[in-house]
C-alpha cells in the first residue's frame, strides 16, 4: 500500500497537490519527512520544497511540527498542513495569509459550513507552546489552551474539512475523480 503522501487525486500526489497550493500563494514550503521518506522523495519532485527529517516519526505528527519548529524559529508564523488534507485550494491558503496580515496574534483556523478544518496559522508567539504540548495531544492542545486566541477564518472551500484518513474515504475521493 502506498503511504498516505504519495495516494493520487486528479494525477498527482496528496503531497504535490498541498506544495502546488502553497507555492500558487506564494509561500516557502517545508516538508516534514518520517519512516517513508526515501520512497516519497523518489515519487515526488521536492525540488520547490525544503525537506526537513523528523528522526523519529512514531512520537507522532507533533512530533514532525517540532522538526519544523526547530529550523524555523525566525518564522513569523507557520501554517500546518497535514498531508491528509490535499484538496485545499490555494485562494483559502492565501486567505488565511491576508487575514494573518490584519490580525497578526491570533491562531487562525479556516471554517467551512460550520466546521472547522485545516491547514492551521500559529503565529510565532504559540512556538513554546506548540513545543511544550503534549504529544498525544499535538497542535489542537495548543488551541484548546488559548481559546481566546482561536480565530475561525469562514472560506468556501470543502477542501479545509475533507480528511482523507482511511481507505473508505479515499475510495470516496477516487470515485470522485472519475
């Protein structure tokens, strides 16, 4: 079975479909690499990319955010985005970017219908707090530690709530593209 980065919509990789995003709005990426990262840098052109290593993956997805964390200190924010969230667009990305610029201190969350999805804006002020979570917990510790600094960002983009994390919902997605 292929890891999740390297699962395909509409031709190409979850993990291409979330760089192409990025770089379309402008931004630097960085990709968090773990177990299968000699297969996914042989799959997919990272070229547009700075790859970080995270040495040891099983401590879990907080665990691939302080890989980031360490490298990008001098950041004024980070946007996480996992890898099973590739149907962001990249308008929503640079959304989220424009609402960073009027409202720089809070934690931005895109909102769909109601609901809230991915990728997440810490600004650089949660850097502590994103390394001192619990790892069982991860990120969304962080959010739920500073309610009042949580910010939902409406967008109209189902992308933001669609996690493809089991083999059901990639079915879905598949029949999708077809």
């Amino acid at each position: 079975s292929s890891p999740k980065p390297l699962l395909e919509f509409q031709g190409k990789s979850f993990l291409r479909h979330i760089i192409d995003a990025h770089r379309m709005a402008s931004l630097p990426v960085y990709v968090v690499l773990g177990e299968d990262r000699h297969r996914i840098e042989q799959s997919v052109d990272l070229s547009d990319a700075t790859v970080l290593v995270n040495p040891d993956p099983s401590r879990g997805q907080l665990s691939s955010l302080h890989t980031a964390l360490e490298r990008l200190t001098d950041r004024e924010a980070l946007l996480v985005h996992p890898v099973d969230h590739p149907l962001v667009r990249s308008h929503t990305i640079q959304e989220l970017i424009e609402h960073f610029r009027r409202v720089s201190d809070c934690i931005l969350i895109p909102e769909f219908q109601g609901r809230k999805g991915h990728p997440v804006l810490f600004p650089s002020r949660f850097y502590p707090d994103l390394k001192s979570a619990p790892l069982e917990e991860g990120a969304r510790w962080v959010v739920h530690q500073n309610p009042e600094s949580e910010l939902r960002v409406p967008v109209d983009d189902s992308g933001v709530v669609q996690n493809i994390n089991t083999p059901a919902q990639f079915e879905e997605l598949s029949a999708l593209d077809h």
